[in-house]
C-alpha cells in the first residue's frame, strides 16, 4: 500500500474524533466500541529508509525510524527491551498524528491517541486488556474536554465526564442499563473525577519512552 494512501487512511482515524462519543451523544444510547484498526504500511522497512538505534546497548535494535521522500513517516520502540514492538508513532509531514501502545506487552494495542494539527485529540484505552476499548478521552486544544466508559465491559457506555475550563463539571451515570445517562452528579462532593474511575497504565507513557538524549546511532538498513 501506498504512503499516500496509508495517510488517508490515518486522515479518516482523525475525522472519527470529530463529536462526542464513539456513539451517539451522553442523551442516547451509546454503544462502545473496538480500538480502530490502522494500517501500518506506512511502518513498514520495505521502501523506505529506516535507521535504528540500540538504546541499552545490548547489541538489538530499540529504536526504528522510517523515511519516506525524506520525511519521517513512522517511529518505532520497543519499550522494555524484550524483542517487541510496543510503540508505534505514526507522523504526516512534518506532525505526529497517531500513536499506538501496548500498555501490558502482550502483542496488542491497549492504548490510542489521535491528534490534530499537532495537538491531542482523543485517547481509546482498553483498561481491561480483553481488546476492545472502555475509556474515551477527548480534548479541545489539548485539554479534556469529556470522557465516557464502559465500566462493566458490556460494550454499551455507562458513565459520563463533562469538564468546563480543564476542571470536572458534571458526571453522568446510567443506572438502569440501558446507555443513557439516569443522573448527573454536579456538585464538587458528588463528583468523582476520571483519575479515580480510569486505572494507571502498567508502562510508562509513550510520549516519555525511556531513551537517551543522543541514541548511539548503529548503520542503517
């Protein structure tokens, strides 16, 4: 597949983060979703120029990065050193777009983040590694705007934040199953914040990634 078309297919990823849910809105019902799938042609060493790193010099490649045209296309880690992938960045231009991780090493994304225009768009998290996402996070110029979950891993989502200025405004709970909000919570003693609601990663985030600040360079493939 063409680099051309692996960034339209990135370009559609970004459209979706466009609204409030994966659903319909906090009013109706909402089904939950799986971590969208995404195509890494544009991560593969075929075509293109890839240069690597060895960043605990153990004499094995860490760190992958791969130049199409002269730009940088796809950035690759693997974070805790054990022969895997855990890491995939995918760039347009000059800009990141995408990342992908695996949060537990298992092989699979647990973790998603959208950007537009070089800012934090949306996350999908799968919190509960059975490979399909709970959480949602959205953002407005970076900042969070809302989240929704899937806290019981029924796929429908049943719980709701709204933040007004970076700070929680109001939550929302379904009740009665059916995946609309019954009540919001507005007040400071009633509202319970995502950082209690999501769990803490088990690996360290990808935009921190254990690495040197000059990798040795080893030659390039």
């Amino acid at each position: 597949m063409s680099t051309t078309k692996a960034i339209a297919v990135l370009s559609l990823a970004l459209m979706a983060c466009n609204g409030n849910k994966p659903g319909t809105t906090s009013k109706g019902a909402q089904s939950a979703k799986a971590l969208p799938k995404v195509d890494r042609s544009a991560c593969e060493e075929s075509g293109a120029q890839t240069k690597t790193w060895d960043l605990n010099r153990d004499l094995k490649p860490d760190l992958w990065k791969m130049y199409r045209g002269g730009a940088l296309s796809c950035e690759i880690k693997d974070i805790n050193f054990d022969g895997k992938r855990d890491l995939y960045k995918h760039f347009r231009g000059t800009q990141l777009v995408l990342t992908e991780m695996d949060l537990d090493f298992d092989g699979r994304v647990d973790l998603m983040r959208i950007y537009r225009a070089g800012q934090l768009a949306r996350e999908d998290l799968d919190t509960n590694y059975d490979g399909k996402a709970d959480i949602w996070k959205h953002y407005t110029n970076a900042q969070l705007t809302s989240v929704e979950r899937d806290s019981d891993a029924n796929g429908q989502i049943d719980y709701w934040e709204h933040y007004r200025d970076g700070k929680l405004a109001r939550v929302g709970h379904d009740d009665t199953g059916d995946g609309r909000a019954d009540r919001w919570d507005t007040s400071a003693a009633q509202a319970t914040p995502s950082s209690a609601a999501t769990p803490n990663p088990v690996a360290p985030s990808p935009d921190v990634a254990p690495a040197p600040a000059t990798p040795p360079a080893t030659p390039s493939k």
